[in-house]
C-alpha cells in the first residue's frame, strides 16, 4: 500500500471516528417565530440571527438542521426542544 492509500485510509477512519449528528427541527402549525426563536437561543445557543433565519428556513422548508455534534451533546438539547413544544430529532 502506497503513502497515498495509506492517508487516505487514515482519514477515512478518522472522519467514521468522529461522525458528527444533527438535531433536525420541523416545521408545525402550533408555535409562533417568537417561541421558536426563543427556544433556539436558550437550547441551542444560537444568536438572535441564527435563532430568526432558522425559523424561517423550517417555515418555508419545513425543516432545519439547527445544531450539529456529538450524540450526547444533542440528546438532552433535543429532549428540551421536544418538551417546549418543537417537533424534533437526532439523525
């Protein structure tokens, strides 16, 4: 095996090593912008900015990545999300 292939393996292994989740919001008829921009900032740490542009994209989309990492990061963030009314999950 080359030093090419042998780096390329490497990395391959890394990336699988460190595979990242993301919490993905839904879009729903019950939850005003501001309750979801507010709950973003408080569970997800979002600024103001990132709170108000997801909630638009999960409008016009009708869904959002809106935090990315490791499972027993987002887990608990999720469980909150769910609790305050958003329709979530871990993928």
């Amino acid at each position: 095996m080359g030093i090419k292939e042998k780096i390329s393996e490497e990395l391959l292994l890394e990336e699988k090593e460190q595979k990242q989740h993301e919490i993905v919001l839904f879009n729903d008829d019950v939850n005003t912008f501001d309750h979801v921009i507010e709950t973003l900032i408080n569970v997800c740490e979002h600024t103001p900015e990132q709170a108000e542009q997801c909630s638009l994209i999960v409008h016009y989309n009708g869904k959002c990545t809106v935090k990315t990492g490791e499972y027993s990061d987002l887990k608990p963030r999720c469980s909150k999300l769910l609790e305050a009314g958003l329709s979530a999950e871990i993928v």
